[in-house]
C-alpha cells in the first residue's frame, strides 16, 4: 500500500472513528448494557474499519447495526477477515 493510500485511508476512517469514540464515551453509558453482541457493535464497527478501510468496513458496520434488535440473533459474532 502507496503512502498516499494509506494516509487517504486514515483520514477517511478518522471522523467515523471520533463519531463512535464520542457515543462510546458520552452516549452508551447513558444507555446501559444492554447489546446483543460480542464484540458490541461500536467496537465491532472500529475493528471493522481498520481491517476493511472505509467503505467496507462502514458496510458491515451498518449491516451488524440492522441485525441489533430484540428479534435478531446474539452471542460472538466477529469481525470476517479481509481476503
């Protein structure tokens, strides 16, 4: 990966990651524990990014979030290795 890649990378992931950093830290404990998840789903989102990068990574973020609800699945359910 060029330098360049990897910098456009960064900061392509950089505000996301300061978005879920932000409801880690201010929301969730509002909110209690209550996720269905391991990893929980903010966490899943963050790992997601870095191993992914941006567009994927937000993807599948997005889509754990969707299956998140009282009807859905729950227990470990990790991040997919990249290919």
């Amino acid at each position: 990966m060029s330098n360049l890649h990897a910098w456009l990378r960064k900061m392509l992931i950089f505000p996301m990651v300061l978005l879920i950093k932000f409801y880690q830290h201010a929301i969730s404990p509002w909110l209690g524990s209550n996720c269905r998840y391991t990893p929980t789903c903010s966490h899943y989102m963050l790992e997601a990014l870095h191993i992914h990068g941006p567009l994927k990574g937000l993807l599948l973020g997005l889509k754990r979030i969707g299956r998140c609800h009282p009807w859905g699945s729950h227990g470990y359910d990790p991040v997919p290795p990249k290919n």
